[in-house]
C-alpha cells in the first residue's frame, strides 16, 4: 500500500496526512511519507535532543541517529502508542544510552533538595527573555528523568500515560517527579513572581541562553 492509496482522492497531499498516517505509509515502504514526516517532527526532536543532551552537536547526532532507528523500526512498529509518543521513547533511550557511556546519568536514588515553594509557574511572564534565561538553566540542573518528564508534559503536551510509555516508569513515578521538578522550578523561578525582586534571581549570576 502507498500513502496515495489512502482515501478516494488521487492527488492528496502527503502534507493533509496524520503523524500516525504518515507512520504507516512509511512502515510499508513509502520514502516520500517518511520524508515528510521527518520535516514535521525533526524540529521537535532537536528541541528535545537540546535539553536532555548539553552539547548541541551531540544533541544533533542524537536526534539524526533517532529518526535513523524510527525509519529502521517503523515496520514491527505495531501502534500500540501514537508514533509521536513512541519517537520520544526512542528519543529517550539515546539520551539514556549517551549518558550510561558516559557513566553520569543520575540514579533514581539521585533527591531533590526540600523547597517550600509550591504553585504553577508565573506563566504572565513565560515570554520574558531573562524568565527563559533562568529557565533554561535550572533545568540543567534537574535530573535527567525529571527534565524529561517535565519537558514532555509542559513543553510536548503529552499524557501522564504517553510520558510513562516513553520514559518506562509508571504513571505514580511520573508524578512523582514532575511534581518535583515544578517544585524546584518554582522556588528557583522565585524572582519572577509577582512583586519580587528579579536582581536575586537566577540570571544574575549570568546564566543565559534560551530553552
């Protein structure tokens, strides 16, 4: 079957097509559809690559190697999950495998220091560059399961289940570490809640960059 057998119209365009559509078409030989489909999700996965893996070369290696794997597993890919939700997995089993080479991923173990803080992050002010700043760099400093899962939920918008498919842990363990993870980034983020003082803040020390 090619994606241009797809429903009545001979000229549709590949671009109308679904992720998991497109998925299909591929898994059964049609390059085209791949294609298209790695133009759709390549800028999603690199954003991804980039605050799982520091080095943004290797950030780039990964996600090429990634959509290398997807285009070699799609045919005994069974959509059991969205193929959204299984190229994060895929996503997330190179940044694990970088790190164990690298003998510094943290542990399950790995805690979080007690903070007090609690509350949504002040999304008023998401937009404001020295906000993204401090942003960036406090996800650095969670640990690599916690960033996933957070960036996942936040950033991604995926499910409780769709983010403990990609990850392999339970949806309690999700929880368990985007709660906290929004714990540590609220107190973090402190100085940008209403009223406070930005000079205190993380961006005074001087971390920059954008998430």
């Amino acid at each position: 079957m090619n994606v241009r057998d797809v429903g009545h119209n001979d000229s549709l365009d590949l671009d109308d097509l679904s992720d998991d559509e497109l998925a299909g078409a591929a898994a059964v030989g049609d390059a085209e559809a791949f294609e298209v489909l790695v133009r759709r999700m390549s800028p999603v996965l690199l954003r991804y690559m980039r605050r799982m893996v520091n080095e943004p070369q290797t950030a780039e290696d990964l996600a090429q190697e990634t959509l290398l794997d997807a285009w070699k597993g799609l045919p005994d890919f069974a959509f059991r999950s969205s193929f959204r939700t299984w190229m994060f997995a895929v996503a997330h089993r190179k940044t694990v495998d970088y790190y164990r080479r690298r003998r510094d991923l943290p542990t399950d173990g790995e805690r979080f220091e007690e903070l007090v803080a609690q509350g949504p992050l002040p999304a008023d002010t998401a937009e404001h560059s020295a906000l993204m700043d401090a942003l960036r760099a406090e996800l650095g400093n969670l640990p690599h399961t916690s960033r996933a899962a957070w960036w996942l939920k936040e950033v991604e918008g995926l499910t409780l289940v769709e983010i403990s498919e990609v990850l392999r842990i339970s949806t309690g363990s999700v929880r368990g570490h985007l709660q906290r993870a929004r714990k540590f980034l609220v107190t973090r983020l402190a100085p940008w809640q209403p009223g406070a003082r930005h000079d205190d803040g993380p961006a005074a020390t001087g971390k920059g960059g954008r998430p």
